[in-house]
C-alpha cells in the first residue's frame, strides 16, 4: 500500500517525515505517555533512527503510520491501523500534551475508521488501553467504540503485565461530531478527575480532612474493620486481618484506576486513619455512599462531615445527580449520619444481600444534588 493523507475535520493525518521527529520525541517524553504506552522508553538510539523504515515497511504490509497535524503542519499526535484478524484492524492513537483537550484524538479517530472501513474492508476496527488511561477511553467511547471488557494481564508494559480495556466498533456505528453518546458529560467529567491524582479535601470541621488510603494507615484499617460494631453493621469480612487490609488496599488502588469507586480516608489532625467514605459508582450520575469510622474517632460529628464533604465532590466534580444511602435496619448510627448530610430515608428494602449467604432488611435513602 502507498502511503495516503487523510482530511480530520482540520486536522491531516499524513505520513512520517524526518522534520516531524524532534516533536515526537518531547511526545514520547511526556510522563502520561510514559505511563499509558507499552512501547520501550526512552525513545532513543535505534528505535529513533529506524523509525521512518519502520513506519515505510508497515505502509507496504498494509498498516498505516500517521502523523496527525494542524493545517500548518505542525505535530499534534499519532495514529495508526493495524491488521489482527482477518477483515479486522486495531487501532492506536497518542495525543500530543500540548495539543491536549482539543479534541485531536476523536478526529484522528474517525478519520482512520473511516479509512478502515472504506478502503481495507474491514468489518471490525478494535481498541485497548491500559487500564487508567480514561482519556484514551473516553475518545473511543465519544467516536462509537463499545468498551466489551477487561483483559486481566492482556498487555505487556515493559516487562511489566497490565490490565487492558478492550473494546470495538463495526460498520454503521462511527458517531459524528455531533452526535454524542448519551449521558457524554458525565462521562467526561468523570474521566478528567480520575485521570488526576487523587485530590485531598479539606472540611468544615477542625482537625479533619480526607485524603487517599496508603500502606501505613493498613493496621487502623483491621483494627476498625475488626472492630464488633463494623462487624455487625457493615460487610466487611468476619475476622478482619491485616492480611485482608492489605488487599483491600489493592482493591481500592485498582477501583480508582477503573474508575468505579473514589475511596477516602477520615485523617485527623495528626494524620492517623480515623474511618473512611466512599461513593461507589453506577449508573451515568448516579452512586452509592458507603462510610465506617473507627472507635476512637465516634461521636465528633467527623463521618457526617465526610460524608457531606465527599457528597459535595460527587456533585461538583463527578457530575452525579443522585446518591443512594442503605443501612442495616437498627443501624442507629449510620441513620443519623446520613439524615445530618441531608439524606431522605425513603423506606425499608426487604432481604437485601447483606454478605454472602445473609439477607437482612436495609433502609434505603437518597440524596440529590
């Protein structure tokens, strides 16, 4: 195959040239590329030098290598089509960080399947990334693709196994610049906060403030959770252990990478885990919070000020439109801080799975923003 350029709606996805190199390497530089690309960094020495042959003999075997430019011509990123199956292509793109935010990557997206399925015949186009990579996802999902997965340990980074995203889009289904899918803001709100590091948050009550779970917190977190009135209450596991804090510590460092869950810790004035909030994610705008504060933190008003203030960052910051609240029917406790954040107790829901093999009765409430 000759090499061709492709029009982007402004933009050009043209073939590789030597004067395009120098913009690439501060690309590959960049420390979200970094994080997110499978490709051996630093990008230098033979990788670099052999670069435009590569690209050359890729073009011959039918896989085109793009540079993505502005009119003026000028590196805004990279694309390119891959063939993996028959009648099937992957497709890969990198936005440059300067060129961030301008929606280079959707552009560049439907340009190439496009081309895919006009002019190979394919019948499919797939995408991957490493779990993490919410931008790469939310291009994908903004241009048509349908996310169909996790694939546990499905790419190699480095040396390293990643989780991947994986996903695809056939014929009839390429979504236009003015067609969105629904619930789109939310989705992009979403993927901004959790492709940043997680924030800390001040509250309004003296000597509280949230901030992400670390490893030394580890001992108050089977401490609490072993704690009989946690049991009782909550679904952690009977027999708390530190062996069950370490994992959970995985748990949440992996739920923050999907993007499903956004974990706090309740840290006093001397930075020791007083309890945890958390809002769990479901439907586009919608969540569920879930909180335990530890014995020797209770009775200062510190959980329903969590609550509120992590409420408050769903809101503003997540886009949600509701959250949902259920307890234990006879959990006093946590009733009372929900109705201080404000909640409405709308009801009883019979039989709800409270941990594996018990039903019991919950209240079931909800706030809205």
């Amino acid at each position: 195959m000759d090499p061709v350029t492709l029009q982007a709606e402004g933009l050009r996805l043209v073939p590789w040239e030597a004067r395009h190199l120098p913009d690439l390497q501060r690309v590959y530089d960049d420390p979200l590329v970094e994080r997110f690309l499978v490709m051996p960094l630093p990008w230098t020495g033979q990788e670099r030098d052999r670069f435009l042959e590569v690209c050359r003999r890729h073009w011959r075997a039918g896989n085109p290598r793009w540079a993505i430019v502005d009119e003026a011509g000028a590196l805004l990123g990279s694309a390119a089509l891959s063939h993996s199956f028959a009648r099937e292509a992957s497709i890969t793109y990198v936005t440059a960080p300067w060129a961030r935010g301008r929606g280079v990557a959707q552009r560049a997206i439907r340009a190439a399947v496009r081309f895919a399925f006009d002019n190979l015949a394919m019948q499919r186009v797939s995408w991957d990334a490493i779990v993490g990579n919410h931008a790469s996802r939310l291009a994908a999902v903004r241009t048509g693709f349908t996310v169909e997965g996790i694939a546990r340990n499905g790419v190699y980074q480095r040396g390293t196994p990643r989780d991947c995203w994986i996903g695809g889009i056939v014929p009839g289904e390429l979504r236009g610049p003015d067609d969105p899918p629904a619930d789109y803001a939310v989705l992009k709100a979403q993927a901004g906060f959790f492709m940043a590091e997680q924030p800390v948050l001040g509250t309004d009550v003296a000597g509280l403030r949230l901030r992400p779970l670390r490893e030394g917190d580890l001992d108050d977190v089977a401490a609490t959770c072993a704690d009989e009135e946690t049991q009782r209450y909550t679904s952690v596991p009977a027999g708390y252990t530190r062996s069950d804090a370490d994992d959970f510590l995985r748990l949440t460092r992996s739920r923050w990478d999907r993007g499903t869950n956004v974990y706090y810790v309740l840290a006093d004035d001397a930075d020791r885990f007083c309890g945890a909030v958390e809002l769990s994610l479901g439907e586009p705008g919608e969540a569920e919070i879930g909180y335990m504060c530890s014995p020797w933190a209770r009775g200062r008003g510190w959980t329903s000020a969590g609550v509120k203030r992590i409420c408050r960052l769903g809101f503003e910051e997540l886009a949600l439109e509701k959250v949902d609240w259920r307890a234990v029917v006879g959990n006093e406790a946590s009733r009372r801080v929900a109705e201080k954040a404000g909640f409405v107790v709308e009801g009883t829901r019979r039989h709800f799975l409270h941990r594996p093999g018990e039903r019991l009765d919950s209240w079931v409430g909800s706030l809205l923003g």
